[in-house]
C-alpha cells in the first residue's frame, strides 16, 4: 500500500516565506470565501456538544454551505455527542478493550469529516484559503536580529 507522502504546506506559510506560486492555486489564486448570514437551525435531538460543534462550524467556517454542507455538519455533530457518551462509557469501564477501539474507530471518522469540512490547516490549503496572516510578518532571522539590536541598545543605557 502507497503511503500519503507529506501533507501540502499552508498557503499562507508559503506566502510568508516567498515561496506561493500562483500557477499552482486553484484557479491562480485562492478561492474566495462565502459569507453567510447567521447559524441555521440545528436539527432536533443534538446535545449540548453537537449544538457547540453546529454553532462553532457555522459561526468560524464561512465557507460552509448552509443547505449542501448541512448533512456533512448534522453527521458529525451527532458523532460528537456519541463521541461523549461513548468516552463516559470507556472511562467506567477501562478494561473494555471493545468500547476503546469503538471510540477510537468514532474519533477518526469525526477527524475525517473535520478535514472534509477544512477544519485542519492542510485542508484549508488543499481547498485554496488562505489562513489570516500573523501579525508580525518577520523572518527568524529578523526576530533574532531585531532581539540582539535590543540588547545592544540596553547595554549602552
């Protein structure tokens, strides 16, 4: 079986160091993300995590789709809050080697359904966001540089 290789790098670390090639970006830039108004309804019977996890994606992912993304979204939400019953569960009873790799086999699929949606950093770039810069936009070696001309600075005072 091939191995995946190494996950692309984010487009915004490769804007920062000089190295973003635009004949490589979907289209030749990033995609453009959708702004949408409010949080839909969530579905009836999610708990108090997958009503934080419906809240959370609509509210930080304004790429997602309020009507084509939903089912993506319901899905994962309602793994969540089995996800906690499910870790209740393995924490009563440790020695329960069949209900840790249920919750193991649940954790991935929620990790998977994350980087469908773009929740990870190699898939935002893989889909062409771009991540919002750091403040500061200096090389280590200009951190460094700008550190030693400080201390220089303070042992003359």
């Amino acid at each position: 079986m091939p191995t995946a290789g190494r996950p692309p790098k984010p487009i915004e670390q490769k804007r920062l160091v000089g190295t973003l090639r635009a004949d490589r970006l979907p289209n030749g830039e990033p995609l453009q993300i959708i702004q949408l108004e409010g949080i839909p309804e969530p579905p009836e019977g999610l708990q108090a995590r997958g009503l934080e996890f419906w809240e959370l994606v609509f509210e930080a992912g304004k790429w997602i789709a309020h009507q084509t993304d939903r089912e993506l979204v319901r899905l994962t939400a309602e793994q969540i809050d089995e996800r906690e019953q499910l870790r209740a569960l393995v924490i009563a009873s440790p020695e329960d080697y069949r209900l840790r790799s249920g919750l193991r086999e649940l954790e991935k699929s929620i990790t998977s359904n994350l980087a469908l949606m773009g929740f990870t950093p190699a898939d935002r770039s893989r889909l062409g966001f771009a991540e919002i810069a750091k403040k500061s936009q200096l090389t280590k070696l200009e951190e460094l540089m700008e550190r030693a001309n400080q201390r220089r600075m303070g042992d003359n005072a």
